[in-house]
C-alpha cells in the first residue's frame, strides 16, 4: 500500500492510499473539512492516477456522501451496482473507472 498525506503549515489535512494488485484499489482517501474545496483533492487524485498508470481502478465510497460521489465521477468513476456494509452499518458503494479504450467498467474482481 502506498499513502500520500497532504499538510497545512501546522497539521495533516489529507489522505490518500492506493494499493496494487490484480487491480488498483483506492482509499481510503480523506480531506478535513478546511482542505475541501480548494484543489487539494484534485491534487492527489491526479497524483494517484498518473501512480495507477493504465490499471484498473476501483474504491469503495459512502453512499449518501454525494460530494465524494460526484468527485469520482469528475474522474471517470460509475457505480459498479456492489454495495456492501461496513462494519455492518456503513453503506458503501462500489465505484470503478472506465475504460475508454474499451468503453466499460474495468472491475476485473473475481466472480
């Protein structure tokens, strides 16, 4: 796993992890609220995609957090449709980026 942290002149403000293997996973990525807004998010994103290079991408994302959700968006994630509960009472859904040399979802996770 390979994580990037993002500070302010005081303290850490970001987070962001990134792990490869059949596939490159995403997360967990978190800004404080004072972080957001501000380009810091777009930052460390395209650091990890030029990190990812040519894999496939996926991530897990609460599902009522529609900032996050419309960020990943803005970077070529869909909903896969998985959804899953973390810790049994967080739902998260699954989002993973698009092929566009092939136009579809590239979760290659096992049936």
């Amino acid at each position: 796993m390979t994580c990037r942290t993002v500070r302010s002149t005081v303290e850490i403000v970001g987070l962001m992890c990134g792990r490869r293997d059949e596939w490159v996973t995403l997360g967990p990525m978190y800004l404080l609220n004072e972080a957001q807004g501000h380009g810091t998010g777009s930052q460390l994103m395209s650091e990890f995609l030029d990190w990812a290079g040519d894999a496939p991408i996926r991530l897990w994302v609460t599902a009522y957090n529609e900032r996050a959700i419309r960020f990943y968006e803005r970077y070529g994630f869909t909903p896969t449709g998985e959804q899953e509960l973390w810790k049994g009472r967080l739902p998260n859904i699954r989002m993973a980026r698009i092929d566009t040399a092939i136009g579809k979802i590239t979760d290659r996770s096992p049936a």
